[in-house]
C-alpha cells in the first residue's frame, strides 16, 4: 500500500493525486487560501474528475477561459470563489505549458540550489512570497525533494512549528496546524483591537 504522504483532503485518492501528480500539487497550493486546507487541496481532483479522468496543463491552457470557470464552478465548487480562482488555475495552466512544456514536475527536477528553485516557484502566476515558501516546504519535508540551501529559503515554514499544510504528515498534525493558525489569527485580531485609533479604543464607538 502507497503512504499517504501529504494526508490534508480525507480522501487517500485525493491526497495519492498530491503526491503523485505535480500540477496537482501546485495547483492545490495555488487554491489554498480563503478556505480550508482540505477544500483547496480537493480540488485539483475533483478538477480531474470533470475533465475525463485526467488532469493535463496543456488539456486546460487549450480551454477557453469561461468554459474552464464554468467547471470549476459546478457544485461542489472548487473554491470559494471559484470564478477568480479557476481564471488563476488557467493561466497557471498556460504558464506551465509554456515555461515548462506542460510538465510541472519540470518545476523542481535537478534544482539542487533552494534559492533557484524558490525563483522558479515564484514565477508561478498566483503565487506570492509566502506561497512559494510553503511549496519548497512541501516538496522538502512530505516529497524529500531538498536542495541545497532549503530551510534557509524556505523559512519560517521550515521549522518545526506546525505552521502550514508542509507540517501535517497525519490527522493529528492537521488539527495541530489549524489550531496554530486560528492561534495566529486571533493574536494578529488582539494586536489590531489594541492599536491606537482602532474601534476597540474609540469611546465613540462603544
């Protein structure tokens, strides 16, 4: 039986398509904002199961853009908001086949320098600084895949804090992380509430 590396959707499928599928990995980092970590990382095969059984960059750049949205809003959708979102999958889908001849693995084969390969991720239509760095994060603690220099570029998610889905290995580590970061939010909520000016301070708004 195959380990269930990157065990974040519930499904073991859903989760063997992470590790075995890079354009399903990369696109379900790209989908992990705004909503739960499961929901975005199911999406990728929810993706490929309404396109026939398989998931192919150069099968959705070739897409008209309204049409891939469109399945990607089908219920359940893919995203909370699914219509920007799908437009960012699309052209994630268009970037790879273009830099990377449709192979998204292509990404991160042979990379041994972190920095080269955070630069590379970066490029990503969709992905910002914090989101490359927890997708080198992934690659190096779930997949194995470390180049030289990883906890450096990588960091903080490097650490041993369970700050990302990079640190769940099992479901215990998945609650662990969703309490850091519901930990995390209410710190940064406290933190605005105290600042000068905000309503919590004003009188007038009491």
């Amino acid at each position: 039986m195959v380990k269930i590396l990157i065990p974040i959707t519930g499904d073991d499928a859903s989760d063997r398509l992470l590790q075995d599928e890079p354009l399903a990995l990369v696109i379900g980092m790209l989908l992990d904002q705004q909503v739960p970590m499961e929901w975005a990382f199911k999406g990728p095969a929810t993706l490929r199961e309404r396109l026939g059984g398989q998931l192919d960059a150069a099968s959705i750049a070739a897409m008209d853009v309204e049409e891939f949205v469109a399945i990607c809003s089908e219920k359940p959708a893919v995203h909370r908001f699914p219509s920007s979102m799908g437009s960012r999958v699309h052209d994630l889908c268009a970037f790879i086949l273009d830099r990377y001849d449709g192979d998204a693995g292509r990404i991160w084969k042979g990379v041994r320098s972190a920095p080269v390969l955070l630069e590379r991720i970066r490029e990503l239509p969709g992905y910002g600084e914090e989101k490359s760095k927890i997708l080198l994060a992934i690659l190096a603690k779930r997949l194995g895949k470390r180049p030289n220099g990883w906890e450096e570029a990588a960091a903080p998610f490097s650490d041993d804090e369970p700050r990302s889905v990079a640190d769940v290995g099992s479901r215990e580590q998945l609650l662990e992380v969703r309490e850091w970061k519901q930990m995390m939010k209410s710190a940064r909520k406290s933190k605005a509430d105290q600042a000068p000016g905000s309503s919590s301070n004003d009188p007038t708004r009491r």
